[in-house]
C-alpha cells in the first residue's frame, strides 16, 4: 500500500531526475514507469544469452570444437571494460539515445553523428539477425521446413510482432523485458541443468579439445573466428541507458543495471553452452558438417518430441523479448537524433505519442529498415553469420568511438561527475577498455575463407566501410548536424581564453 511519505518520496525523486535533465537542456515526454529490476531485464533480455548461444553455436563448435567456449569468458571481461566506462558517462548524462547522446557530450556534434549513424545501422541489422535466428526455430515448432523463404517470412511476423508491442509503450516494454527474462532463464539455466543431469555425454575436459577443428591451419585462426559467439553475446547492456529517461534515478540505476547484465548474462549463456556441448554426442559429426543443427538434435533427445516444443516456445519467448528490446534501443536512438534535429526526417522521427509517451515513427523506422534486411538475405548464401558478423563490427565500433571520446576528454580535463565514478580508475579501464575493442573489431573483420570471392571474403570489413563512408557522404551532402543548438561537447572543462572556439565543435 502507498503512503503519503511514499508519494512525497516518490514525487521529489521524480522532480530531481527532472531537474538534471533540465540542467543538461532536455524536457523529457518519456514516462518513467521502468523499474530498476525492468531496467535490467531490458538490458539482459537485449543481451539474451539464449538468443546469442542458441544462434550461433553450432557456428562455434563447428569452427573451432568445445574450445569456443571459451570466447564467452574472454568477451566477458572485455566488455565489462566497456560497461564501466559507459556507466561513468550515463550517470552524468542520463539522455534518452545512449551512444550519441554520450558522444555528443564528450567530443560534440559530427563525431557523435557518425557514432550513433554507425551504432543504429548496426542496430537495424542486429534486429534482423535476431529475427532470422527465431525463424529456424519456428520452422521446427510448428513441423515445416525451414527453407529461405519460410524463414523470411517467420521473421517477419516476429518483428512486426515486437514492433507491435514497442508500440503500446514504456508499461508494455518493461512488462515484455520482464517475461522475456523469466523465459530466458528458463531456457539458459532448467534446460541446462536437465541437460547436464540426464543428456550428458562429455565430461568437462572436451573443454579443451578441438576435436579436430581447424586441423591443417594454426588452430589460433579458427579459435579467433569462432569467437563471434562470445562476441555477439556481450552487447545489450547498453539498452539499460537508451531508456535513461524512463528511468528513476537513472544515475544510480543504470550503472548497476548495465553491470548485472554483464554478470548474469554471461554466466547464463556460459552455463547453456557448456551444457549444449557436453550433450551433443557426436562433436565431429558437427565438425564435419554432418549434422548442421546440433542443438535441435540435443533438445529431442532430451525432451522427446513434446518437450522440446516446450522448450522451443521458451526459446521463441526469448527471441522475441531480444527484438523487442533491440528496437526500443533503436527507436530511442532515432528519436534522439531527431529532437536534436540532426538528420532528414526529424519533424517526423521526434513526433511523441501522448496517450503512450513513445516516439511512433521512431519505432516504426525500427521495424521497416531490419525488415528491408531480412527481405535482402534471400539473394546471400549463409546470409545469418555474415548479419551477425557485420552487426557486431558496427555495435564494437559504436562502442568504441565513445570509449575514445572518453578517453580524449580525460585527458583534456573531463572528470565525471555523476553519481556512478570509477575514481582513479578511470583511466586505466578506460585504456584496456579501448584496447580489448579493438582486438574484437579485427576479429570480427579478418578474412579467414580464401577460397571465396574477394568480395565475400571481406563481407564484414566491406560492409562497415559501406555504413561509415555513406555516413560521411551524408554528412558533406545533408549538414543537419550543423543546425542543432542543443548542448554539446561539455564534458571537458572550458579554458580562461574567451577567444577559443568550445571544445566539440567537430
């Protein structure tokens, strides 16, 4: 029951994370109806270990054998980097947008423009990969085969379901972010344990068995390639700060957000892989390419027919959250460019929904472009892994254009101020921050299929010149960036000399 003390409580906690949006130069049209436990579960929902293992693993372990494992522990580590330095910059700058708006403030208004340009476009494919990653599965429900066309079209009625439910606002969102983790959990640690406890047919030492992967190259190659799967798991904690304004006290609440979906998600998607891989009976077959969907294999065997279809509901559950999740960081992002009024069609992407408090057209930009993906995917043979791989470039590389422009504020003066600091380590994460993402982005971006066209082999480093050189072309041809007033480039201190130019000007 509410008191009035609670309401008092409440009310003067609601006026002060109003008044520092006002101090920042922003009045919020969000509602902050976002728990802190739906904070987090957007964040992890996002993430969604079961979505990232359950997609890409038969990728894993047929590149590199059980070892492949251990590329969820290293990607770990490295993007809790990331997260801390993120969490400085949110509780100071608790803006709806995330990327762009924490850019902005830290470098100002063409650096951050080309950061969140690289940053949605990779949101925009990660949907997409999302919702074709759900359409196998589906296929496998309801009986059907999963051919090219069946799994477009499964996709598509995932996305302009989740779109649907971005659409009904902050209330539903969390309540989806909610469900979708209670499903995720399912799925991750209930079948994980039954799988261990009755489908178990390795011990742990397979953990360090190639079992033949990569034979005949330096094993380092195909162990770096299947790292994708510890690399496509380890962003969405980001999400918990696109939302900053649907959030109470986004300063304190973020950061601890953003840092248990690293802890927890991890660790979930860890277990469930480790389970999956101590389940499957024959790794060569795998290996060899004999059997392409081992996971589905698994969870037969496992369940039996009924009880699989169970579990593939959970799982259905989760990639449906996962897109959720993904398209409000999306539209909140697209929203953010346009109230700064910072690309074409910002009259019409800042519209607000007043009987939802959600930016409509921002939501639907969100389901039209990954849609527009998926349709393309038909003319790509293995079009899933070279999606992931390209949106996972594009997130790293969104990513670590903040972490350098956190990195050069520091050293021009910058010292957050927010309620989350990391004090005089700072700096230090701040560099091993910087330097794990650039270990993932050649990761991500090395040819490793000699043997196919040059223009194949070089899809994910293509494709990201493609999205930053439009980006810059866009930027010559359509100066948009240039007429927003809003506040830029204020994290670094001013100096006395009043003739300089404000730090961030580019």
């Amino acid at each position: 029951m509410t008191t009035s003390a609670d309401a008092v409580s409440s009310k003067t906690a609601q006026d002060s994370d109003a008044a520092q949006l006002a101090s920042l130069g922003y009045t919020s049209e969000f509602k902050r109806d976002m728990s802190i436990w739906a904070n987090f579960s957007l964040g992890f929902t996002y993430l969604s270990p079961v979505v990232a293992v359950y997609t890409m693993f038969a990728y894993g372990l047929a590149t590199a054998g059980p070892p492949m494992i251990w590329s969820l522990v290293i990607a770990g580590v490295g993007q809790l980097l990331v997260a801390l330095v993120f969490s400085e910059v949110v509780a100071q700058y608790p803006v709806a947008g995330g990327v762009y708006p924490w850019a902005r403030r830290l470098w100002g208004r063409k650096y951050a423009w080309l950061t969140g340009w690289i940053y949605m476009w990779a949101l925009f494919v990660t949907i997409a990969s999302v919702a074709s990653g759900a359409g196998p599965y589906i296929a496998s429900l309801f009986g059907f085969e999963a051919t090219v066309d069946t799994v477009i079209l499964c996709s598509l009625g995932i996305l302009v379901l989740a779109t649907f439910i971005n659409y009904l606002g902050t209330k539903a969102l969390a309540q989806a972010a909610i469900i979708g983790f209670a499903a995720e959990l399912t799925g991750a640690i209930v079948v994980g344990i039954w799988l261990i406890a009755t489908e178990r047919h390795h011990n742990l030492g397979i953990l360090f068995d190639s079992f033949g992967a990569g034979d005949g190259t330096n094993y380092l190659w195909a162990f770096a390639a299947a790292a994708l799967v510890g690399i496509y798991n380890y962003y969405g904690f980001e999400a918990c700060g696109d939302v900053a304004e649907e959030v109470r006290d986004p300063g304190r609440t973020i950061p601890k957000a953003m840092r248990r979906t690293i802890y927890v998600g991890g660790a979930a998607a860890t277990f469930v892989a480790v389970a999956l891989a101590l389940a499957v009976a024959d790794i060569p077959a795998v290996i060899s390419g004999e059997d392409p969907d081992p996971v589905s294999r698994v969870l037969e065997q496992a369940f039996g027919t009924f009880g699989s279809k169970a579990v593939l509901v959970i799982v259905l559950i989760s990639f449906l959250s996962c897109t959720i999740s993904l398209q409000a960081a999306a539209g909140r992002l697209a929203y953010s460019y346009a109230r700064d009024d910072m690309i074409v069609g910002s009259r019409l992407l800042r519209k607000f929904s007043q009987s939802r408090h959600v930016p409509p057209y921002a939501v639907l930009l969100a389901g039209l472009v990954p849609g527009a993906v998926i349709l393309l995917s038909k003319f790509s043979e293995d079009a899933l892994t070279k999606i992931v791989s390209f949106a996972s470039l594009g997130i790293y590389l969104g990513f670590f254009m903040v972490v350098v422009a956190a990195f050069r504020a520091r050293l021009l003066g910058w010292r957050p101020s927010g309620k989350y600091r990391l004090g005089a380590w700072g700096m230090p994460v701040n560099i091993a921050a910087m330097l794990y993402q650039i270990v993932a982005m050649v990761t991500l971006a090395w040819p490793r299929t000699p043997e196919a066209p040059w223009y194949d082999n070089y899809i994910v480093l293509l494709s990201g010149a493609v999205v930053v050189g439009g980006g810059l072309l866009y930027m010559a041809l359509h100066r948009t960036y240039g007429r927003s007033e809003a506040p830029y480039g204020d994290a670094i201190p001013k100096r006395d000399d009043p003739a300089r130019e404000r730090v961030g000007t580019a």
